[in-house]
C-alpha cells in the first residue's frame, strides 16, 4: 500500500532512481557521493537500507584515548594545555567520523540531541569520552539498556544533578528529564508526585566531579531505603525498578514518543500518527530493540513517498558535512586534519557544537537553523569547505571523473553539463531561470567560443575549478538548505 509502513516497491510512479537513492543517503547519514549512489541503485531499496545500517551497526566500538580515565590530576601540566588540546582534538574526532563513517556518527549525533549533556557544564574530558563512548555503544541496540546506562553515565550524573540526589536532599532534575525529555515526552502519562517519587527512588548513584575521575560508585548510605509511589504503585523502588515501571506501565507513552523523536529526526518535521503509531508497535514487539525500528521506517513505501524528499531544513552540519560527502571530498587517503578542525569550528558557529547543545532540550532543529545571521554564514562556511578541498588535487579528479561519468565526454553543452552537476548535487533539477544563472558560474571566465569551436571539452584544464564555482553558487541556493 504506498504511503504505509509496507515495503517499498518501486513503480513507474514511484521509481528506485538516483533521488530516492540519494535520499537514503543524505537521511540516513550524511549523503554520498556519485560513484557510491551510483552503486547503490543496483541494490534494491531494502537491501541497499540494510547494507548501510548493518555496516554501520557493526563498526567495532570506538578506541578509547589514551586520556579515557585520567582525572584532572593526571594530566601533565600544570596550565592543562594537554587537557585541551585533546579536548579539541576529540571535537574534531566526532565531526571527522562524521565524514568518514556517516551513518553511526549520524544516529549518535541524534542520540546526542535526545540524551542531552553539555560538556560547557560537567567540564571534564574522561566524562565527555565515557557519554560518547555510550552513544555510539548503544546507537542501534536495546533503548531500555541504553536509558539506564546513560542515568549512571559520569556526564549525565553531574550535568543533570543526579550527583546530588540524596535521600536528605532529593534532587529532581534527572528524575524530570528522565520522563518528560529521555522516555515518555512532556507531561505524558506522570505527574508532578511521580517526578518526586522518582528522584527518591534514584538517589545514591555518585561521581566525583571535582576530580573528574570517571568512576561512579552507589551509595547505600545515600539512599532513600524507604516506600515510594510511582505511577500509583507503591514499594521500596531502587534505580532498577524506575526503569522496569517505566517501561512496562509507560510503554505505549515511551515507544511514541521515541518513535515521533525518529520520525522527526529522519522523514519530516511532523510526525504522521499512523506510521509512528506502526513504528512504536515494532518497538514494543522487539523488546525496545532501536534496528527493527530503523529497518522498517528505512524499507517502508512511506519513507520514500516524493513529499519527503528535499523537504527537511539541514542542520549546519548536515549542511557542512553534505558538501563533503556528496563531492566526495574527504577519503581516508586525503584526509585532512585542518578542514576537519575548521568543519568543527564553522558547526559551533552556526550555532551545533558537537558536546554542547544550547540546552537540556537540544538543538530545536529545523525551521530555527535558518536566520538572517546564520543564512549568510552557512553559505559562506559552505563556500569556503569547498574552496579549500581544491588543494587536493584528488578532489580536483574526482570532480572531473564525476562530470564525464554523468554525460560523456562528447558532451560539450555547458547547459546540459551544469544541469546534470547541479540536479546531482540539490538532488533536484534547477528550474530553467535557475539552471540559466548557474550555466554563467559553471562557464566562469572560460571564451563563449570556446564551447563552440571544440576548444573546451571536459578534458579542459579548468574544468574542476569551473564545477567548484557551480557548487559555490549551488549552496547559496535555498534548495541546498533543504535535505
């Protein structure tokens, strides 16, 4: 049934085409570049979906740094330079991989945005290395697991106060947020008492946040060893049986929610009931397990309906990375540490430093990445990611090599040419007063003539820094914004 949770199934209304495939990826992670979307359309839909998830499921679990577990005291001078300098460093790590490895560095940068904890506030490098480490552990497995791991995670411990929840001074911040932002959504299915009940019930679990030693240790001493009342049942509950009544009593309340939270971040910023409804009843059946979820939104008719396509505001890294991965720019052999660090700076100044979300809430996303400020600064930041791949010339080939395996090189007509660059790139074709203005970038200073008396060809000298002029101008277009 199209529009429905049902498998794809590709039709002359609906093609398997370059589109929906470049769909999947930009989606899914951070986009493609041609030759990989190429490939993907001799998959089908599902397979090619699976192929992505299971790679990406199956990276072995980071390397911990060699800092993982060092405290303040451990760090060698007395100025903490070392501190952060790694600290930086690992910054630049995340946005790398996002780069590199695109699909699980993109759902643990969703994770990141649900399980909120800001490094600005816990301060600490081995906390930051521990709540990352859990992101990208957990980022397709079991979502009960992962909420109870993430309560006693070091960086949630100390950023949401569950450090100072004591049973003399119970401390509701966690408790909140554990419901209202981590499982079950604002206000739905518990009260003000279950907040308080909760936190009671939480209390005990510390971390030393003025060393930053990552250890967390339960204090029985700490502990409220008395009755409380959660969702109207009543016992001596501990932080285990907070997460047994959530999800057993609340579990049509957690499986929305999470799955609404995924709709959003994947297909559109307004969640369709009946399809999150169908999602959250696949949640329930697989026992919380988050692939099922992801299997069947990602091979469902739905996902690949032609609203959906060039319909969700990037995020600036989304925007950022995009042009990256779509051109093929960074490749494990070009790597290059200085465009990463200044990927990381240019995302942290449109507003998503990676670590640091403006609030418990996170980044509001869509429609509010977009302002006058910000605008100008995406297209900038995204001008200048471009311009300075071109000191490889690897990117410069791949460039070339992308344009003759699109049209051929009998191909002269620079409006045929810039019409396929450009429907590649926006995954879209430019509407003819478009495709006219941008005919003139990918032209640049090159003789009319010379498209008319065999001079040029895409063998042309010039060619690579004529396609990196088109994209200049594409990701000034508001159908670059658009994902």
């Amino acid at each position: 049934m199209p529009d429905s949770l049902a498998p794809y199934q590709p039709s002359a209304e609906k093609p398997w085409n370059e589109q929906r495939v470049q769909h999947l990826y930009a989606r899914l992670g951070f986009g493609a570049a041609h030759n990989t979307v190429t490939a993907g359309l001799s998959l089908s839909p599902q397979a090619l979906a699976d192929q992505l998830l299971d790679e990406a499921a199956n990276l072995p679990d980071p390397d911990a740094p060699y800092w993982a577990n060092w405290a303040y005291d451990d760090y060698p001078d007395d100025d903490m330079q070392t501190y952060f300098e790694v600290k930086s460093a690992f910054f630049r790590r995340w946005i790398r991989e996002m780069a590199t490895e695109s699909v699980r560095a993109k759902l643990a940068l969703f994770w990141h945005n649900h399980f909120v904890t800001r490094e600005n506030d816990y301060a600490c490098n081995s906390f930051m290395w521990h709540y990352y480490d859990l992101l990208h552990r957990r980022a397709f497995g079991n979502f009960r697991t992962f909420v109870e791991e993430m309560g006693v995670n070091p960086a949630m411990l100390t950023f949401l106060n569950g450090n100072q929840n004591i049973a003399e001074q119970p401390n509701e911040n966690y408790a909140r947020e554990l419901m209202e932002l981590f499982t079950m959504g604002e206000g739905n299915g518990y009260t003000q008492n279950d907040i308080v009940e909760v936190a009671r019930a939480l209390t005990g679990w510390r971390v030393n946040m003025y060393s930053c030693d990552p250890t967390v240790n339960f204090d029985p001493n700490l502990y409220d060893n008395t009755s409380k009342t959660i969702f109207g049942h009543a016992g001596n509950w501990g932080y285990d049986d907070v997460h047994e009544l959530i999800f057993t009593l609340r579990s049509q309340e957690v499986a929305n929610y999470i799955c609404s939270k995924l709709y959003r971040f994947y297909v559109y910023e307004e969640p369709d009931p009946v399809i999150v409804e169908g999602l959250a009843q696949t949640f329930r059946d697989n026992n919380w397990e988050i692939m099922p979820v992801l299997r069947q939104l990602f091979h469902s008719e739905h996902f690949y309906e032609q609203r959906f396509i060039n319909a969700r505001v990037r995020s600036p890294l989304e925007a950022l990375v995009g042009v990256i991965r779509r051109t093929g720019g960074i490749w494990e052999e070009d790597y290059n540490e200085d465009l990463v660090g200044y990927l990381t700076f240019l995302a942290g100044n449109l507003g998503q430093e990676v670590f640091n979300p403006v609030d418990v809430a996170g980044w509001p996303e869509h429609h509010s990445w977009l302002t006058e400020n910000t605008l100008t600064a995406r297209w900038s930041g995204c001008e200048n990611v471009l311009y300075s791949m071109t000191g490889s010339q690897a990117f410069l080939d791949r460039l070339r090599d992308m344009a003759i395996e699109r049209v051929g090189l009998e191909e002269t007509d620079p409006a045929v040419i810039t019409q396929s660059l450009a429907t590649f790139f926006l995954n879209r074709p430019l509407e003819d007063r478009l495709l006219e203005v941008a005919t003139l970038y990918f032209k640049g200073d090159v003789p009319d003539n010379y498209f008319e008396d065999g001079t040029w060809s895409l063998y042309y000298g010039a060619v690579p820094w004529q396609i990196v002029n088109l994209f200049v101008h594409l990701v000034r277009l508001p159908e670059w914004q658009l994902n």
